[in-house]
C-alpha cells in the first residue's frame, strides 16, 4: 500500500465553489452582472444566486454562462493541472442538477480536464436531464448504466438501456436521458475531449 498522499482537490481552487470562481472569472473579465446576466438569457437575480451558492444550475445554465464569458463550463471548476495523482473525495465531488425532474450529475474527475470528463448521473424514479434535448461540443461520449432504467433520446432515435449496458455517441448530437421504470437510476458518463 502507498504511503503517499495524493494532492487533495476539491471543486475550484482550495473550497472555492462554483459560484465564487464564477464571480472571480466575471471580475476578472470586468462584467457587471447583468452584461453576463443579459449574455447568458438568465435573470440579473438568477445569476446572483448561483454566484452566493444559493442556486443549483442545471448544465444548461452553466453551459450558457460559461459561454457568456467566453469559457467551458470546466472552466468554473478550477485552473490549475498537476501532472501527479489528484484525489477528489466524494464529499466534494461537485453537484449539477439535471433539468428539474429528480436528476443530478457529479463531476467525478478532479481538477481541470485535458483528455476527458467523468460524471455519475443519479436519476430518481421518472426523473431526466430536463425536457428538452441539448448537445455540448462534439465530443466521444459514453454512457454507462450502472442500475436502473433509462432512456436515451439520441436526435429523432431513441435507445432503452439497462444495468450493464453501455452506448457510444456524439455530444454533437442533441440528446437527452431519462429514467423509464419508475425507480431509482445511475448512470456513468465519459466525455472525451472535455466538452462542458
């Protein structure tokens, strides 16, 4: 057993969250509120919730803000990349909700991403990544179901996926997911190149 201890990485830089890197990029870059606000088709309030942590935006919202400033919504989850081990502890393993239907997403991989993206989508019964379908660059995707049930609704083709099974995909291609058996579901994403 290795008596090293891996650097410790937590979302951002140190306990920074989503939110303060957020509003220290938007600093950075001289935006008012409502310039990124108005960028991002979200309200000046809105945005000020998700920069206090009193907000939990869906991917899409961090998609649009992100973009707003001119960034990836990796971006938001730190700047710094070292070449040796990094450990990110389940406690801190960043949260996004999916859509507002009983969906979340944890970004499992620490740090900044520079060859791919690993999350865990836990789906309650019914619940999905939202109504509508999105895409996110043009990225090898795959999905993983760990348990449960879902649904992949991959442009006008839909695909039922059990415990075990696995696709392949473009994140190019407008998609959405969502629990079908009306139980608890999870799932593992690996996005390569980082497209969010």
């Amino acid at each position: 057993m290795e008596n090293e201890h891996p650097t410790d990485r937590a979302a951002g830089t140190g306990d920074e969250s989503v939110g303060d890197r957020l509003r220290a990029l938007r600093k950075a870059r001289r935006l008012t509120l409502r310039t990124v606000a108005e960028a991002a088709a979200i309200s000046e309030g809105y945005l000020s919730q998700i920069e206090r942590g009193q907000a939990n935006p869906s991917i899409a919202t961090l998609q649009q803000v992100a973009a707003a400033l001119g960034l990836k919504v990796a971006d938001l989850f730190g700047d710094d990349f070292t070449s040796g081990p990094s450990v990110l502890r389940a406690e801190e393993a960043p949260r996004l909700a999916l859509g507002v239907l009983g969906g979340r997403k944890f970004r499992l991989t620490p740090g900044p991403q520079h060859h791919l993206e690993v999350f865990l989508g836990e789906f309650d019964a019914h619940g999905s990544t939202g109504e509508t379908l999105y895409s996110h660059g043009d990225s090898e995707e795959f999905l993983y179901v760990l348990e449960g049930t879902v649904s992949l609704q991959l442009g006008d083709r839909s695909f039922t996926l059990g415990a075990g099974d696995s696709i392949r995909y473009s994140s190019a291609v407008p998609h959405r997911l969502r629990e079908t058996a009306a139980a608890a579901a999870r799932v593992l994403w690996v996005i390569s190149p980082p497209s969010y």
